[in-house]
C-alpha cells in the first residue's frame, strides 16, 4: 500500500488528468439535470425529453427553452462553442487535483487505521468504509469547487451555433467565484453542504469498494503487462460507472439546488429552492422520478472514460514516485 504523501501526489495528478478530460462530458451533465422542470407546473402540454440537452440556468418559466440532438450537434462543430467547453474547467482543475490528493491520503490513512483496529474486518468492507471516510473528508474542498462548477457550466448556454467572437462564452470560474462571496459570503460556497457529503460519503465508498473489488478479480492469473493494463482501466471504469450509478439522484438535487442563484428576483417562489430537501420535492413535483435521472447516459460514458484513466493515471504515478523514491 502506497505511503499516503505518494497517495497524495499520484491523486492530485490523477484527479486533474481525469477533469481535463471529462470537463465537455460534465458541462452536458449539469446543463441536463439543472434543465427547466417547471413546465408541468406552468401548464406546459409536456416536459422535454430526456436526450434534449437544456442549458437553462434556473427553474423559470419564462427559459424553457432547448436544443434537441440535432440541434446539438450542430453546435459541436461550431468554434466558439468548442471554445466555451473550457468553461468551468479552472475550478475543477485546480478542485479535484486537490480532492483527489486528500481522497487518496484519507483512504490510505483510513486503510491502515481500520487494518490496525479491526484485522478481522472483511477486506471489502474495509475498502467501502476507508472509502466514506475518505469522501466525507473531501466534502471542505468539494462543495465550493462544486458551486463555482456549477454555477460556470450553467452559464454555457450563452455561446449559439454561429456567434461572432465579442459574444460571451459563459462565466469563468473566477468569475463565479467573486460573485458568490459579493453576494453570499463565505457560506454560499458551501451551499448544499450537506447533500454533497451524503453522495461523497456514500459515492466514494462504492467507488474504492467496487475497484479493489473489480482489481483483485482476473481473468486469467498470469496478466502479461498490456492485459494488465486493460484490467486497470475496466477496473477504474467499472468503479466510476458504479459509484455514480449508486448516488445520481443526489448529484441531480445537489446541481439543481447549487446552480440556483441567492436572491434571484426571476424566480416564482415555487420555483425557489430553500434547503436541498426543498429542492427534491420541488423537482419530483414538477418532473416525477425520472428527473433525478437526467443526464444519467452522459454520466456513465464520461465516468467510465474518466474514471478509467484517472485510476491508470493513479496507478502509474504511484510505481513512478515509489521507483523515484
């Protein structure tokens, strides 16, 4: 097992290739489950379905527009919007570099601890709980990265197919974060505070549960080097598809209430979310269950992509650092 300054290191690096990499997948993801699900509520004949892609930033009535797959492919191809892909990415970046470095030492730290106070503990088990651990550990650095993320991808929808270059391509990540201390202060960093640590506690215990579970099973016992490669990336993969899978519902409340900007004068106040609970009611009222699952094909790509090159990158930089040291 790694010594966790190497888990430290090996993570920052991991966790920054990872969100450089799966940043345009992200950017879908929030848009979809921070679309418009007040149309029933307003007397709309239906809700969009559930492959368009809606960029509206808040729950109002009067931005229930969307672009459907067509419509979004053509905006793939256009140069400002590839452009304004980078958006948010900033506080990703430099957010998840450092989560994933207290993730990996909290869950190295948690390993040996739970190793040294319960040796009897089933190896998975402890692997799940170091995981939790792991995760509500992070929840100081998640939840402002969370906000200003958030916050930047929603505003992406201000960049359309054909604009000209002095348009604007969404908020920068410093952008956002200057207008959140202006008009929440400190506090409104860690909005939603409480629902992120339930999705990271319970999230990264499946996530480091499911890998070692998915690592230490082969296919075959002698791996030659490439098929050991390829194991690690399924392995890391599988653990992203799982550990999301497992707490998406929470993701789809935590984006929906983050997004929503304080003292919005735009909002009806029953589209107004006062604490995270509020906003799940309000969502499930306005779209049913199925809208705590926007989004969830995109995820699952973008966390199998991710995950599998963030647990190979992980697991390089650690044999580099250990052969270094």
């Amino acid at each position: 097992m790694p010594d966790p300054l190497t888990d430290c290191i090996a993570g920052y690096i991991s966790g920054a290739v990872g969100i450089a990499i799966g940043n345009p997948l992200d950017i879908i993801k929030v848009q979809l489950q921070n679309s418009s699900a007040s149309a029933r509520l307003f007397g709309s004949p239906r809700l969009p379905g559930p492959d368009e892609l809606l960029i509206s930033p808040s729950l109002s009535a009067n931005s229930a527009a969307s672009t459907t797959p067509l419509q979004t492919g053509r905006k793939v191809i256009d140069y400002r919007y590839l452009q304004s892909l980078l958006h948010g990415v900033a506080a990703p970046i430099l957010g998840y570099g450092a989560l994933n470095a207290l993730l990996f030492a909290s869950y190295s730290v948690s390993l040996r601890v739970l190793d040294e106070v319960s040796p009897a503990m089933p190896d998975i088990a402890k692997m799940f709980a170091a995981g939790t651990i792991a995760g509500l550990s992070t929840v100081v650095v998640s939840a402002p990265t969370e906000v200003i993320k958030c916050r930047a991808q929603a505003s992406h929808d201000s960049i359309k197919p054909g604009s000209t270059t002095n348009e604007a391509v969404g908020l920068s990540s410093w952008t956002v974060c200057k207008d959140v201390f202006k008009r929440e202060g400190i506090a409104g960093f860690f909005k939603g505070g409480l629902v992120t640590g339930f999705r990271d506690g319970f999230g990264y215990g499946v996530y480091f549960w499911a890998y070692g579970a998915a690592k230490n099973w082969k296919v075959v016992e002698d791996e030659t080097r490439l098929q050991h490669v390829l194991h690690l990336l399924i392995a890391g993969g599988i653990a992203g598809c799982l550990s999301w899978a497992s707490i998406y519902p929470l993701d789809v409340i935590k984006t929906r209430y983050q997004a929503q900007l304080a003292n919005d004068a735009s909002l009806h106040s029953s589209e107004r979310y006062t604490s995270s609970w509020d906003c799940a009611r309000k969502t499930y009222r306005a779209g049913g269950i199925r809208f705590f699952f926007r989004g969830i094909t995109v995820t699952m790509v973008r966390a199998f992509l991710v995950n599998a090159v963030q647990f190979g990158t992980y697991e390089w930089m650690v044999k580099v650092l250990e052969g270094a040291g």
